[in-house]
C-alpha cells in the first residue's frame, strides 16, 4: 500500500496508478486461475530493518576504501538516522552496532 501525498495528481502519479492496478488485475487472474489464494505475510518491522541494516554496513566495510568522502558522509548520515530510529524502537544492541560501524567509517578506533 502506498499513500502519495500531492496538491493534485501528476501524469507520472496516474500513470503509476494504472501500471499498479493493470499487474494486480493480472495477478488476481492468475491466481483464480491456478486456486491462489493470497495471504498476508507477517514480519516485523524490526527485523526487515535489522536485516538491510546488517547486510549494507558490512557490504560498506568491505568496500570502503572504494568510496568517496562523499559517499562515506551520506553514508553515516543514513546510518545515523537508522541508529537513532533503532534506539527510539529501544533497539539498543542494534543501535550500538550501528554507532560502532559509523565510527569505523569516520575512522574512529574504539
């Protein structure tokens, strides 16, 4: 689900709108087809975040001396704000993880 937030409808929000509905027409289809029936799948919030969080910081240590001092900046800054994110849900082991990975990239030594 998606909510788009605009003073009116642009032709590429319509045009969205019109791919979306035309792949889930065909989904529906195919699913009565071959006697689909779709079910929601539960997961936490926390744990797809976890799960990118992990995956990106090591995937960003390993190929660090490949990025830009720009690149490294945007990259903390997107660190950060997940650190905080994970603090706020007091998610303070992941959120520790994170503080580490952050001083690694500014250079920091513990």
């Amino acid at each position: 689900r998606v909510i788009m937030y605009a003073d009116s409808v642009t032709g590429s929000m319509e045009r969205a709108v019109r791919e979306t509905n035309r792949r889930r027409e065909l989904q529906m289809k195919f699913n009565e087809e071959h006697g689909i029936t779709p079910k929601t799948i539960i997961k936490d919030v926390r744990d797809v975040i976890e799960i990118s969080t992990k995956e990106e910081v090591e995937y960003t240590a390993r190929q660090k001396t490949k990025l830009s001092k720009a690149e490294t900046a945007q990259l903390i800054e997107k660190l950060t704000r997940q650190m905080k994110e994970a603090a706020k849900l007091l998610e303070f082991e992941h959120a520790a993880y994170l503080r580490d990975k952050i001083a690694e990239l500014r250079g920091e030594k513990k």
